[in-house]
C-alpha cells in the first residue's frame, strides 16, 4: 500500500520497528504526521534516498537505522535537519566518503554504525566536529584507522575496527583516544609489538 493510513490515529506513537518489512519510500510518506516520533527501524526494508526526504518533517527523532536498505550519498542531505539525531545505523548500505559531509552535522550524534560500508579513512576527518560521539562501528569498513589521528577531541568510548585493514600507523591513532572503554580489534593484523600504543 502507500503509508500507513491506519497509524494516523496514534499521534502518540514514539517507536517504530519496521525491519525487513516489505516498505518501500511510499511507506514513509505517512510517517511525516507522526511527530513525536522518536526512534524509527527501517533496517532491510526496500526505501532508497528518494524515501528518506520524508524524514525532514521527523525533527524529534533520535534513532535512526537505516542498514541494509538501498539508500545512498545523496539521501543523506535529507538528514542533516534531524539536530536531535543520536543514533544513526547506515551499516550496509552503499554510502561512501560523501555522506560523512552531511552527517557531520548531526552535532548530538552519540552513536553510528559505518560498518560494511564503503567508507574510508579519508571521510573520517568529517566526524571531527561531532563532539557527542561515543560509539563509533566500523567493521568491515574500508579504513586502516589512520584517520582516527582527527578524531581525538570526540569522546569515543568504544570503536570497533573488526576485520579492517588496521595500520601500525592505525594503532597509534587509536592509542590516542584516551576515553576507549572498549575496543574490537577482532580479526585485524595487530602485532605484539603494536599493544605498546594502548
């Protein structure tokens, strides 16, 4: 169908799980009345970046995944209106460097999950500015940690850099921010000799 007609009447409606359900962007249009809004699972449904312009009118949302969906760079600019933004999963999907741009200005970001993605070290440097970060998932990402240098003055509490192509220059990086609590180097080429920078 288009939307979702029958939820109108729950203007209450704070949480939406909607996960591998067969949405597609038509689903989301009715979604724009739903203002309070909060948290919104669309992870594995059939919405592109077309879908997530009817996202703008959700300004109080905070959780947002949008994994396994078709969404891509130029979607991402949709977004960049959601300021209460805290949660953002774009784990694969097909963004790459680009749509860093526009998530650098989701300035309450706390948490995003970049893994599987096309991402590299050089669209890190973005998320410089996000100065609430603390959770930041990059498995199977393509970064080598090098770009993780930019990144001190975020408050990183856990990192995941399973199955990436970590650096000894990478290391270092990470050895430099001193709020890890919890660090996945999982399947990474980390020596003995590269634990001295932790």
């Amino acid at each position: 169908g288009s939307g979702f007609p029958a939820l109108a009447p729950l203007t209450k409606l704070q949480t939406l799980r909607l996960a591998f359900a067969p949405v597609t962007d038509a689903g989301l249009q009715a979604l724009g009345d739903s203002k309070n809004l909060k948290d919104l699972d669309v992870q594995g449904t059939h919405i592109t970046s077309s879908g997530l312009a009817e996202l703008k009118k959700l300004s109080g949302l905070e959780q947002l995944d949008l994994g396994e969906t078709q969404i891509t760079d130029v979607g991402l600019q949709s977004l960049e209106g959601l300021k209460q933004l805290q949660e953002l999963d774009l784990s694969s999907t097909k963004v790459t460097d680009k749509a860093l741009k526009h998530v650098s200005h989701l300035d309450q970001l706390q948490n995003i999950s970049l893994a599987l993605t096309g991402v590299t070290d050089s669209g890190l440097a973005d998320l410089a500015g996000l100065k609430n970060l603390g959770e930041f998932y990059l498995f199977r990402a393509a970064v080598t940690g090098t770009a993780l240098k930019n990144l001190t003055s975020v408050p990183l509490k856990k990192l995941n850099l399973d199955h990436t192509k970590l650096t000894a220059e990478g290391m270092s990086a990470v050895g430099k921010l001193n709020n890890l609590q919890e660090l996945n180097l999982n399947y990474t080429s980390t020596r003995d000799d590269e634990l001295k920078d932790l």
